[in-house]
C-alpha cells in the first residue's frame, strides 16, 4: 500500500528518457514521422499527377491495407530475431517503396500499379511507434523500475505518436503548397532510410534481443534458466485475488514464448474502434470545412485536436495511482462519447474548433490506457507483435471509417459521419464495461498498474 494514492514525482519523464538517453527520442520521432505522412501524401501525390479523387483514394487505401496485413508480421519477426535486423531490412525495403510510388505516380502508371506500389509501401513500413514503445518497456523492466515509469514510457511514446501525426500532415500539406507532394514523399523516403537505421543500431535495441535459450551443451542457458525460476517463483507464490490464479494469471512456461490470450482481441477491437471514431470524426471535419468555405481549416482543426491529445497524454502520467486501469478505460470510452455528441449540433467554426479540442483529451488517454492493458495481458516474449497488432487495428479502424463516413457525409452532411464516430466511440465504451483482460503473470509491481480491477 506504501504508493497507493501518491502521484509520480516531478521527474518521472527525466527517469524515462534516462532509460534510453536523449539520443532515441529524437531519432524515434524522426523515424516515426514517414507513417504519419506516407497515408495523406500518396493521397495528394496521387490527386495532383492523375486528377482523380478516386485513384487517391484507392492509392491511399491500399497503402493502409498493406500497413494494416503486414503489421503484425514485423512485431513478430521482431520479438523472434530482435528489433535491430527487422528494422534495418524494412527501413530500407520502405524507403525504396515510396521512392517508387513517387516516381509511378510521376509516370502516370495505372490506378491498379499505383495500388500495387502503395501496398507495399504500407506493408514495409518499419512501425517505429509500436517496436519503440516495446524496446522503452523493456528498459524499463530490465531496470526494475516502478509500474508508475513503465505507464509514464507508455504516455511518453504515445505522445510521440501524436506530435508525430499532427505534424506529419502539416508539413505534407505545406509541402503540397509551396512545391509538390512528391517532396513530400521523397523526404519521407530519406527520413526512413536514415533515422529508421539510427533507431535500429542505436545501443538500445539489444534490450529487445530474444534471450538465448541454449548452454553449449543444448541445455537451458545460465541467464535462461535463472528467469525461468524467478518466472516459476513468482507464478507458485501468487496470490489469488484480482492478479492472482483466480483471474487468470498464469504462468511462463520454461523456454517458449507464450499463447497470446483471447482476451488481446477484446483490447484490439477497442483500438479499432478508437481509430474508427477519429476516421469520422476526420470525414466530417472535412465535409463541414467545405460547406463553410473554409476547407483549408480543416488541418488546423485537426492540428487542435492533436494538440490537446498529446497534452492530455502526457498528463495521465500524473493520475493518482489509486486510478486503476481499468477505471481510466472507463472513464476515457465514456468521456470520448459524451465529448463527441455535440459535434453532431456543430455548424460553425469556432464551435467545431472548440468541440474537436475538447474532444482530442479523451484520445490519447484512451489510447495510453489500452496500451498499458496490452503490454500487462501478454507474454513478455510477444510484446512487440502485440503492440503492433494493436496498432494495425487502430489504423483499421480509420480508414474504414474515413472510407465509409466520408461517403455518408457527401450524401447526408457532416452530421452523419459524426453521428457515426459517437455511435463508435459509444460501442468502445461497452467493450471497456465488458472486457476483462488481467495481467499475463504477477510482477512484483506498485499498485498503479500491477492489477486490473474487477468490478
């Protein structure tokens, strides 16, 4: 009980970065930022050399298809072999993918190449974002910190993500205005190539290595068969209770790498649905832009909601920690949907400035939240393909939703996409109600987020 109830001390981001220097954040970030820019610049490389909205948007959805198949895999080939091989062969297969979307789209190949080209360059893609939250939990572990700097290095990275996806469409488009999207592109290509090699030889990338198994002999190694028996010690004096066997704890066995429980998919379609809410909220942000005349604004909106998103990221490091985890689900699905109810009477733009800015702090908390539930419901072993099949379900979820609702909203108003994100982000609270993911093993963990309450 010493912790319960106090808040993270001042310096509770200064000990995340001292987990890995200040060299990774910034080397994570500018690796991260293609992703945010590859979706939204194929679309606008595409408008500009075809002249057709419809190829863009099949350029677009493409990429997103391949991101969304091909995302797991890389989570998994990292867990198996390490982050620093998997990232080093995929930044460059992605940089060598977009430049030849760049130069088809210059050529004016068919929509069905360009669809091709895209694919891949979604399907390369190296998930910063995902294998950098893995390898910071990691550190984190390794050190032995607390359960309050493991949920800080989630907010942190979370809050990359965000800045990362607010400034990437803005440079994009500033890009788009002053000289082309290809410019874009390209530099997206170089950033890949660059700060993605940096990311994977960076010094902190053998904390994801897989731990070898085998002595010289083909027995169980010295370092392996001392984390099995503190792994079989934990699980046999575990006490049953919310974290205990009777909610489902269970224990490592010796030398594999886990089943992925069943209850990841409930976290996943909570994730997808999220991305499902944003995906609307993103089409209607843009109908009604339209109609007011100001189209251009629509970034700016977007950038508001960002903005307020990260902020609010970065704050949930300092919620009490008597705050459970899954009480902040709760809360965060529920405010997300009553947040998002009064986009549906919005027909200005300053209400629509000031209800998407409310609404971004629901986002990222949400997000944090979900995240921190998926790295405690699933074998260490398998963090990094479970952070990225989580976010291959998120990003799912938005271009479904951008696919679907921007077809409602060009038929029936922005009114109906909105009416679409609400009705998502209300599903999600009931999924967060429902759900009862619990910790894959016990850790000898503060109570912030050691335990995931029954209700």
């Amino acid at each position: 009980m010493g912790t319960t109830g106090r808040r993270p001390a001042p310096g509770t981001y200064r000990r995340v970065i001292g987990l890995s220097g200040p060299l990774l954040p910034v080397v994570s970030f500018l690796a991260r930022l293609p992703t945010a820019t590859i979706q939204f610049g194929s679309v606008l490389l595409v408008a500009r050399t075809s002249g057709s909205l419809a190829a863009a948007g099949v350029t677009g959805g493409a990429l997103a298809a391949g991101q969304v198949a091909c995302g797991p895999l890389v989570g998994r080939l990292a867990d198996r072999h390490g982050q620093r091989p998997v990232v080093l062969v995929f930044a460059l297969a992605n940089a060598l993918a977009i430049g030849a979307l760049v130069a088809g789209a210059l050529a004016g190949l068919s929509t069905p190449l360009l669809a091709v080209l895209a694919a891949a360059a979604g399907a390369s893609v190296p998930l910063i974002g995902p294998l950098g939250r893995a390898r910071l939990v990691a550190l984190a572990r390794r050190a032995e910190a607390g359960e309050s700097t493991v949920g800080a290095a989630l907010s942190f990275e979370s809050t990359l993500d965000e800045i990362s996806f607010v400034l990437g469409p803005a440079l994009v488009g500033l890009a788009a205005v002053l000289a082309h999207p290809a410019l874009a592109l390209a530099g997206a290509a170089v950033l890949v190539a660059g700060c993605g090699t940096a990311f994977a030889l960076h010094p902190t990338a053998r904390a994801t290595h897989p731990p070898s198994r085998r002595g010289r002999d083909g027995a169980p190694g010295r370092e392996a068969r001392r984390a099995d028996g503190r792994r079989a010690d934990e699980a046999d004096s575990a006490p049953d209770g919310p974290v205990g066997r009777r909610a489902g704890a269970r224990r490592v066995r010796p030398g594999g790498r886990g089943r992925m429980p069943r209850s990841v998919n409930a976290l996943r379609v909570a994730l997808a649905l999220q991305g499902a809410m944003f995906g609307a909220c993103q089409a209607g942000i843009t109908a009604l832009t339209g109609r007011l005349g100001q189209a251009d604004q629509a970034g700016l909106v977007y950038a508001a909601m960002g903005v307020m998103s990260a902020l609010a990221g970065l704050s949930t490091a300092f919620l009490p920690a008597g705050v459970g985890l899954r009480v902040r689900w709760r809360v965060a699905t529920a405010a997300a949907c009553a947040l998002s109810v009064p986009l549906l009477w919005t027909d200005s733009l300053a209400g629509l400035y000031a209800v998407v800015t409310v609404l971004g702090a629901a986002y990222a908390p949400h997000l944090i939240t979900v995240f921190a539930l998926t790295e405690r419901a699933v074998p260490p072993a398998r963090l990094a393909e479970a952070m990225a099949s989580a976010t291959s379900a998120l990003v799912a979820g938005q271009a479904l939703a951008v696919a679907v609702t921007g077809r409602l909203a060009e038929s029936h108003g922005p009114g109906a996409a909105f009416a679409a994100g609400t009705a998502a982000a209300g599903l999600a609270a009931v999924v967060a109600l429902t759900a009862h993911p619990v910790p894959y093993t016990e850790r000898a963990a503060e109570p912030l987020h050691a335990r995931v309450e029954t209700p």
